[in-house]
C-alpha cells in the first residue's frame, strides 16, 4: 500500500487517470453515425438433429452437378428474449465451396439469426457460425495470465497500456475517422497518446522514458513524412481492395479520404515497431551512463550505434514478416495466378504492402540515431551536473573542516605548549 504513495506510485495512477479521462473524451466526441443494420444474431445450444436433406442440381453440360445439404437441428436460445425456448433451426450447405463448415452436432455452441418465410411470414432460423467467442476469452486470459506470471508488475502494466492502446483506437480513432474527423490529425494524437500513456505506464517518467517518447516520435515522424510523400510519388488513390469502395459510402455527408486512411495505416502499423527499438535504446543507455567509466558522449553515442545496429536487423526482419504473414492468403492467391510481374508490382495492393514495409523499417532505422544521440548529450550532462554537486567549495585551504585531525592534513602530528 505504501508504494501507492511514492514519487512513481502517484505518476503511476496519474497517468492512469488522464488515460481514462482522454479516452472518455474523445469516444464522447467521435461518436460517428453508422449504418445500421436490421440483422439480429443469438447464441444458441444444438440439442440434437432432426432431419438431413441432400439435393443435386444438375449443371447447363447435364454431365456434372453440384449438392447441397440442409440440416434440420433443434436448438435453445442462450440469450435474447427467447432464452431457454427451444426451436427447429437450418444449417445449409453448399458442396459449390471447396470448404465447408462441419455439420452441427448435439452440444455445440452457435451464432444465429432468422429470415422472414415468404409464404407464411414466419421466422426462418438458420445457422451462422459457430461460437467463438468463450474460446477467445480463455485464449485471452491465459494469455494476460502468462504476462503477469513472468513479467510480475510488469507484465500487470503491459495489460493495463495494452487495454488502453485498444480502446484509444477502437473507441476514439476509428470512430472519429467514420465520424468525419481529419485523419492525419487523429493519427497523429492517437500516436502521442499511445507512445506517452505506453512508455509512462511500463517505464515511469523519468529520463529512460523521455529518450524513449522524443526517439520515437523522431522515428514516426520520420515515417509519416516518407509516406505522404511516397502517396503523392506513385499516386496512391487508397483503393487497395474492393473493401475500401464501400467505405466511401459509409458517411455520405463526409466521404473518407482513402488516400489518409492508407497514410494512416503506414503509420499505425510501424508504431509498435519503432516504439520497441526506442525503449530497448533507451534502456541500453541507461544502463551503460550507468556503468560505463570515463564517459564521455562520443563513446555513447559509439556504444549505443553498436548495440542499435543489431535492434536493426531484427526488428525490421520483424515488421516485414508481420506484414507478409498478415497477407498471405492474398500473396499466394497472387503468386498462383501467375500474372505477369509488370502487372503484379503496379497493383496498389502490392505497392501498399511494400510501403508499409520500407517506411515502417526506414522508421526504425532513424528512431535509433536519435534516441542515441538524445540520451547521450542528456545522461552526460546529468553526470556533469552530479560532479558539480558534489565537489565542496573549499575558500581558504588552510582552514581544515571540522573534526579533521592533524594526521589528516600532513601526516605528522604537530605539537603545541
């Protein structure tokens, strides 16, 4: 209970505090009017199926044919008003997709939804998915359960600037992009607010943590200035995927700006990247004004280059991959297409991931000179500062201070009448 009230204990809640009161904020006024949709989804429990129906639909060349399946279950609502009511419900399937989902048996757990019958203007409930979502919270809790057990406060930091990182983007950036609201603006203070509330709550505040903010802000700026140039250079229209058609009709009186939206991303994205090589730079020099004797800033700023070149490498092998990874499924759909290269590498698609990529990387790599340089000039002058005071200004030297004997000012004890 007493650390509460420490200098780091009260900096701690502090920065908890603003973070919520931000937060609250800005979701307030990025309350954006969405589309609304009719559609209504319940959980419900299979209790067991009733009828399996198969039909063939012969094709145009009479030779081949697709199938279908419906499945007839019973099952009980889990929620809504008609909890515990059980009814007939409709799993179709169609043998025209080359996957298809597994047919529902006894005690599963799905999601959902009814269609109104043509003839009789009865509810028609038919089979969604499956349910997810209980799963996905235990994955989610072990998962916070392993960042407390090895990181201790630590890790209980973590989750906290992890909860607030998502609810700044998905109750105040992403809602003020639908809303209307300037998207460079909103990406640039979402940043801030996501790289001072983040390194704040892990590190404290203190001189670590503000090499770390001004390096990565150097960085992300670095970034955002390489992608609005870069969107201006190769004519960049922001329409990726057909996704990106229907966003221009999600808010008639203010059509999203696609072109700010991929900027946007390229930014986002390389945050948590050059936010990690600007802590990992930061700590390395904390550690090294620490132990490093006759320091000067030369030699840090040597040292810390040497320990930054290989947060390089990694990092920036890390952020290629991510993207890879996140786009595979569209890489491979491309590769097997085997369309000509000259097509391939002028899709906006392709040249979208490239950016993110390179300019995430080339975020990284100016985020490490000026966290460096930053933390050298400011742990070497704090040195200065300590050597100041703790020199003693001596006026008169043959006043000894007091309590020091004669042996201590020569040697030799001096004898007096």
């Amino acid at each position: 209970m007493k650390k509460l009230f420490t200098r780091q204990g009260v900096t701690f809640i502090a920065v908890i505090l603003l973070s919520i009161l931000f937060i609250t904020l800005g979701a307030n006024l990025s309350k954006a009017q969405l589309l609304t949709s009719s559609d209504q989804f319940y959980r419900a429990r299979v209790l067991g199926l009733e009828d399996v129906q198969v039909k063939e639909i012969s094709l145009d060349d009479g030779e081949s044919s697709i199938s279908s399946k419906s499945v007839f279950f019973k099952a009980e609502f889990t929620n809504g008003p008609d909890k515990g009511k059980a009814v007939t419900m409709l799993q179709y399937i169609d043998y025209m997709y080359a996957v298809q989902p597994d047919t529902v048996s006894k005690g599963d757990s799905i999601v959902v939804s009814y269609t109104a019958d043509p003839t009789n203007s009865q509810k028609i409930w038919m089979f969604i998915d499956y349910n997810r979502i209980h799963y996905m919270v235990f994955i989610c809790l072990a998962f916070f359960a392993l960042i407390i057990l090895i990181g201790r406060s630590k890790g209980l930091a973590t989750i906290i600037s992890l909860i607030f990182t998502a609810g700044a983007v998905f109750l105040v950036y992403i809602p003020g992009i639908l809303g209307g609201q300037n998207i460079y603006l909103s990406t640039i203070v979402i940043s801030i607010f996501i790289i001072l509330m983040s390194l704040c709550v892990l590190n404290g505040v203190n001189i670590k943590t503000f090499c770390a903010v001004l390096g990565n802000m150097g960085g992300l700026a670095v970034a955002g200035i390489l992608a609005l140039l870069t969107n201006q250079l190769l004519g960049i229209t922001g329409i990726v995927d057909e996704d990106c058609l229907f966003l221009m009709y999600v808010n008639s009186q203010h059509p999203l700006d696609l072109r700010a939206i991929v900027w946007g991303s390229i930014v986002i994205g390389s945050l948590g990247a050059v936010m990690d090589v600007a802590m990992s730079i930061a700590s390395a020099m904390n550690e090294l004004a620490e132990t490093m004797e006759h320091r000067t800033v030369k030699r840090m700023i040597r040292s810390g280059m040497n320990i930054g070149k290989d947060a390089i490498g990694t990092m920036t092998n890390t952020l290629i991959l991510a993207y890879i990874g996140g786009s595979l499924a569209t890489v491979l759909l491309l590769v097997a297409s085997n369309k000509d290269p000259l097509y391939l590498f002028n899709m906006e698609m392709i040249v979208v991931e490239v950016l993110q990529g390179i300019i995430g990387s080339t975020g990284i790599l100016f985020a490490v000179p000026v966290t460096v340089i930053i933390a050298a000039y400011l742990y070497d002058n704090r040195a200065k500062d300590g050597e100041k005071n703790q020199q003693i200004p001596v006026d008169n030297p043959a006043v000894e201070p007091a309590g020091a004997s004669a042996e201590d000012q020569g040697g030799k004890s001096v004898k007096t009448d």
